[in-house]
C-alpha cells in the first residue's frame, strides 16, 4: 500500500514552477521534521497522481532532492527521508527579523536553556548519584495491588475531580504523616499538592517574586534548580554562606524578602541547622517581613536519634512554607510533592498551581494515599533507612581508612549523601573529570557554589549504589586524587 504524505502541498497554476514548487516544498517539510529522517516516500506514479503533475515532474523532483541527499533509495524498501541530512545553513533565505527573534524570550529563560546540556548524560557503570533512591527495593507488588483497586473505583465512577489543591483524602493523608514524621502540625486545608518538588519551588517563585525587586536568600552551596526557579521569576538572588552549623543568618542581607534553607540535611554539605540558627533565622524574617521555605526533601531518613525540629513547628508568625515530597521515599517518577503553607498564601498557591498545570493526576494521589494509610510507607521508609544506614556507614568506612589522606567526611546525621572536603588545594572538577574517565561518576562539591573561595570536595549520593559496589566505586577516585598531587 502506497504511503501518503502529511503534508499540505499547494502547487501554483501553470506548468513553468510546478517542479521548483514540488521540490522546495518537500525539501522545506525534510529540513522542518515534518518529514522525519526514514520517513517512507510514495513512488514518483503516486506523488504525480496525488499532486496533478506529470510522471517525469515527480521523477525530476526526487532526483533533485537525491542528489542534494535529502532523500535515499533502497532496493526492495522504495523512496525514504536520509537518515543523515545536509546542513540546512544555506537551504533557504532567513526570515525576516530572525537574527533579533531570540530577543523576543524572556531573558531569565533564555539563559537558563543556554546553561542545559545539550542531552541527558548517561550515567557511568560505578556512579554516587545524588538525590536518587533505590528504585529497585520500590514495593512494586503493593503498588500494583493498591492500583487495580482504584482502578477499580474509578471504573464505576463518573465523577472526576479537578482540585487544584490536591485530593481532599490525599491532602488528609500527608497531614497525618509528616505530623508523625517530622512532628509538622497541619490540616489537609494548609497542604497544596505539588508535581514534585520542584513544581513546589517554582508556583511559590511566582506568588512570592516582584521581578527585579524581590531579594532571595539561598544558601551557597546550595541546590541549583531552587536557585533556577527564583531566576527565571525575576527574583535578586544573594547567595549566604552556610558552615557547620547551617545557613549564616547574620550574613543574610537586611532587604532579603524571601529565605531558602534545607535545614534538616542541608544541600549539599549535609550538616543539619542548629537550634539556636534555627531560633535565630526566624526571628530574623519576623524582624524584616522575610518569608522561609523550608526544604525537606530526604528528611524521613535519620541516623540519629529524635531530629530537631522543623522550622514550620517552631513557626508562630506563619512566615514557614514547608515543601515535602515522596520523591525520595518511594519514587521520583511518581512526581508527587506539596507545601504546607501559612493561611494568608494558600489562595494565591492555589491559583499559580491552577494556571500552571490544573491538577495532579487523580491515580497517582489515591494510590499514595493508600500507601499511607495501609501503613505500606511507614514499613517501606524502615526497610530503606536500614538499607540506607548500612550503606552511609561502608562509605563513612571507606573514605576514613582508604581516602583519609585526602578527605575529611563533613557531619551529617540524615538524607541520602554525605560531603568529604579536600585537605589539599586540588581541584576537585579536575579529579570528578579524572575519576569519570575510569567510569566512576561523582559531584565536586564547588559546582554548587557560585562563590570563588568555595570549599573544595565531592558529594556522594548512596541511594542508588549497592553496599557492595561502594568499596570499588572508590578505587578509581583514589586514583584521580593520587595523580593530582
């Protein structure tokens, strides 16, 4: 059966153009993608029958496009688009006002996409990645089971629910559990569901950002797409230092309107904020009409005893946005995350999370919900924390015993990566890049600081990385330190 072509292609009267028009058409649709490389033509009697043109028009116009390889024959597959094309630098005149259209994107967006890389990295055999969980301990049987239920459910219903906020029953169930979790005390009406974390960051940007006015604290180091979000809304970004003990609340700036902290397991030197900074940081943003967000993304992993509290429990002037996500816990694909917000916010969230994508899907939200209420999490974050535990431990070991020469572990009591700081003055991109080439991949610790005089170190991330796997991982990072001397 003779394939036909997707395309619109309008042929002028008259026969003198008819082969310029057929060519330059189908050549534009090539170079567009509207005909992807691979792409099956029809024969020349098919394309001159469909288009009303001769048999030797359409005969001419594949030859053409041959030659200039566009087009491919194969013997027994027919007519194809060329897997690989010409450069398109010099196929057609540019359009007007091309060489100042890019001045028509925000600026904040048009600097973010020229930073992204070009493609995903793959990711090396032996890889400390960070802020990735194991996903192979995921408790795939009870998700199963607990989906064809609600599915199920839906089956039999027609209602469906379109809340922004989040499920009602959902927003119920994460209330119950970071009150047990992290002692956060809220009802499902202060919890705005988010897709992630990250989304999270992104809607509290829009309702907390004044473009160009609107100074925003972070921490420095610090994690990246916080800081991207806040850019791309317009915000001034001060970068605070952090030590020991967490962020360094004197150093943030007087006019700063909006503070960021992780303060549980900071990111990424992993110290946890001490209570009197924590005391301190909020009688700062009661002092100078700042706000807080508080990022908890791995707080249900704890290697010590009781943490301290959260900064939304100690909060009494309702100025702590708490941001939570099961990112960590159970999936990051699930993209499942939320805010517990102060009162005077929850609209205004609300409405940004409505403009932005309406409303986080249905399924996932009930199956979560499932998942706590059943007590399926709670066990699952146990069965992990062991896991985690024993993992943080052979790497806390291994750096002691085999890389003591070169680092020195930072504190840490929580979450699913631990620092180590250089003891010379190396390089630490020069020794990721070194140690990558042996097919060991690690993060420098100085690609999360914006500061010259950052310290110098890596981050490791356990979650995905077997116990056994971690002792080789290092070998080829001891290498790269040995050879930087």
């Amino acid at each position: 059966m003779e394939p036909l072509l997707p395309l619109a292609i309008r042929l002028p009267p008259g026969r003198g153009s008819l082969l310029y028009e057929l060519h330059r058409q189908l050549r534009t649709a090539i170079v567009d993608g509207r005909l992807q490389p691979g792409v099956r033509l029809p024969s020349t009697r098919a394309l001159a029958a469909t288009y009303g043109v001769s048999r030797n028009t359409a005969v001419a116009t594949y030859d053409l496009l041959l030659s200039e390889g566009y087009i491919a024959t194969h013997r027994g597959s027919g007519t194809r688009v060329a897997e690989s094309l010409p450069r398109p630098s010099n196929l057609r005149p540019p359009r007007r006002g091309a060489d100042t259209a890019d001045r028509r994107v925000n600026p904040g967006w048009r600097l973010r996409a020229l930073r992204r890389p070009s493609s995903v990295a793959e990711v090396p055999p032996m890889s400390f990645q960070l802020g990735v969980p194991d996903v192979t301990r995921f408790p795939v049987d009870v998700w199963r089971r607990l989906s064809n239920e609600m599915l199920r459910t839906m089956g039999s219903s027609n209602t469906l629910s379109t809340d922004s906020q989040g499920r009602f029953a959902f927003r119920e169930a994460i209330s119950h559990h970071v009150s047990y979790t992290r002692a956060v005390a809220c009802g499902p009406g202060d919890i705005v569901v988010t897709s992630g974390a990250q989304q999270a960051f992104d809607l509290l940007s829009r309702i907390l950002v004044t473009p160009q006015r609107t100074v925003v604290a972070l921490e420095d180091p610090g994690y990246g797409r916080l800081r991207s979000a806040f850019t791309a809304a317009g915000a001034k970004i001060s970068p605070v230092p952090v030590d020991d003990e967490g962020i360094v609340v004197e150093r943030v700036p007087p006019d700063a309107r909006v503070i960021c902290v992780t303060p549980s397991h900071q990111f990424p030197r992993g110290c946890a904020m001490s209570a009197a900074r924590r005391t301190a940081l909020l009688d700062l943003a009661q002092s100078q009409g700042a706000v807080i967000i508080e990022d908890d993304y791995d707080g249900e992993f704890r290697f010590t005893e009781r943490p301290l509290d959260a900064l939304q429990t100690l909060d009494r002037t309702e100025s702590v946005f708490y941001v939570g996500t099961f990112s960590k816990s159970l999936l990051p694909t699930l993209r499942l995350g939320f805010v517990v917000t102060p009162p005077w916010a929850r609209a205004a969230l609300v409405a940004a999370k409505e403009v932005s994508d309406g409303a986080c899907c249905d399924l996932t939200q009930d199956i979560v919900t499932a998942m706590i209420r059943g007590g399926h999490l709670a066990r699952h974050v146990r069965r992990m924390q062991r896991l985690y535990s024993r993992r943080r431990q052979r790497l806390l070991d291994d750096i002691s015993s085999d890389l003591s020469r070169w680092l020195e572990p930072l504190p840490s009591c929580a979450g699913l990566h631990v620092a180590a700081v250089l003891k010379s003055s190396q390089e630490d991109q020069e020794i990721a890049a070194r140690a990558l080439q042996q097919g060991v991949g690690i993060l420098p610790l100085s690609a999360f600081s914006h500061r010259r005089d950052s310290e110098r170190g890596f981050v490791f991330g356990f979650g995905a990385i077997e116990e056994s796997a971690i002792t080789q991982a290092l070998k080829p990072l001891r290498r790269a330190l040995s050879a930087g001397r």
